[in-house]
C-alpha cells in the first residue's frame, strides 16, 4: 500500500497592497526628509539669498590681512542656475576693502608683512592667519592704486567672476595695525526660489506617499452574524 505524501500550499507571494504600502511609506520618508532640508536652508539663508558670518572683530599687526588665492572657474555657467552670486563686506569706517586678481596685489604688497587667512572658523568665529612677506612696514596707500577689479571704504560688493583673486583689509593709509569689526556675507540671488522648489516638492511627495500607504493599508475583513430564526 502506497504512504500518503502531504502536500504543502505554496506560499503566497507578497500582495500587492502590501507592496504599495512599502512604496508609499518611502516616498513619504523622501519627502519629509526635503521638507525638513529646504526648510532648514531656507531658515539659514533667507529670502534674499545671503548667508552671513554676523558682526565680528577681525585684526592684523600687519599693514593687510589678506585672503587666500581663491581661483575661481565656471561661475558664468553657474549664474545661469544660481543667479549671479556676490560678496559683500562690511567694516569700520576708515577700512579699505578691495578685491584684486592675485598676481596683482602680491606684487603690490611686495616684501612688506601681511597676514593671509588660511580658513574661516564658524563657532566661535575666527580666521587663522599666517604671517607673509618680510618686515611690518607701511605700503603705499590702497586707495591711490588702479589694480582693484572692486573696491570700497568700509563696505564691498564685488559679484564673482572667474579668475584668481584675492580678499583685502587695510588702513586706508596703508599703515600698519589693522583692526576692525567686519561682516561677511555671500549671496546667492537664485537659491531661495530653488530652495522653495525643493521644499514644494517634499510636501508633494509627502502628501503622495502618505496617501498610497493609507489606501493601500490592508482591511479587516467582517462578517455577518445570522440572526437566528423566530
């Protein structure tokens, strides 16, 4: 006599519901995850576009504090997306600010000290600086030269353009010993409407995967008692 087998059902696949929830739980996970990052950078950098350093004290025994060679490529391209971005500085009265290709302010600071900025630190706010050329002494005065591609007493706005330049501070005299309280800021006219974007499309996402989950979810099943006959 033959043994009887014992035949398992197969399992069941995943249902389709239950696919749909999984998708639309993740979409709705993107989509908070936009909301929370655009709004956060829209909190940072306004609706003008600007992210700012505040008001802080910045200083050089030197007779210039001076930025890094920033070489700067593709910012024409950019501007077609970001708009065209900007630096403004803002000083004490009676504080030279210019901008000028690199090789131009090297050779007119030429062996006289100054202090260059290797980094800018946040929390507290500070710029690491480290010592150039050879003796403290005083330079010709910043404003009697035509080497500045922007300038301005007390106040800079220069829109970036591709090149190599430098970031200066000096006493309007050129004498050494530059202190100064100062404000930083970079401006991007565009990035608060892509930010918007960003933002609009989190909520979207948001809204649709919270929806598919919630449609998708899977029902209790009832069913009717019979009522009992007379």
């Amino acid at each position: 006599m033959k043994a009887p087998t014992l035949t398992l059902p197969p399992t069941p696949a995943r249902s389709r519901p239950a696919v749909l929830v999984w998708v639309g739980g993740a979409v709705a996970v993107v989509g908070a995850a936009l909301v929370l990052l655009g709004g956060l950078a829209l909190a940072v950098v306004g609706t003008d576009g600007t992210l700012t350093s505040g008001r802080h004290l910045v200083q050089t025994g030197t007779a210039a504090l001076v930025s890094e060679r920033a070489g700067l490529d593709g910012v024409a391209g950019a501007a077609d997306v970001l708009g065209s971005p900007a630096l403004h500085v803002r000083t004490d009265p009676g504080v030279f600010v210019g901008v000028g290709r690199a090789g131009d302010v090297d050779r007119y600071l030429g062996t006289a000290a100054y202090d260059e900025v290797t980094d800018v630190e946040d929390d507290p706010f500070g710029l690491p600086a480290e010592r150039r050329g050879g003796a403290v002494a005083a330079v010709a005065p910043p404003g009697a030269q035509d080497l500045w591609v922007a300038r301005g007493d007390a106040a800079l706005d220069w829109k970036l353009r591709d090149g190599a330049y430098r970031i200066v501070l000096m006493n309007a005299d050129g004498t050494p010993g530059v202190r100064t309280r100062g404000r930083f800021g970079v401006e991007v006219p565009h990035l608060p409407a892509l930010l918007a974007g960003v933002l609009g499309a989190g909520f979207v996402l948001l809204a649709a995967g919270g929806v598919t989950a919630y449609a998708a979810r899977p029902r209790r099943l009832t069913t009717a008692t019979p009522s009992a006959s007379p």
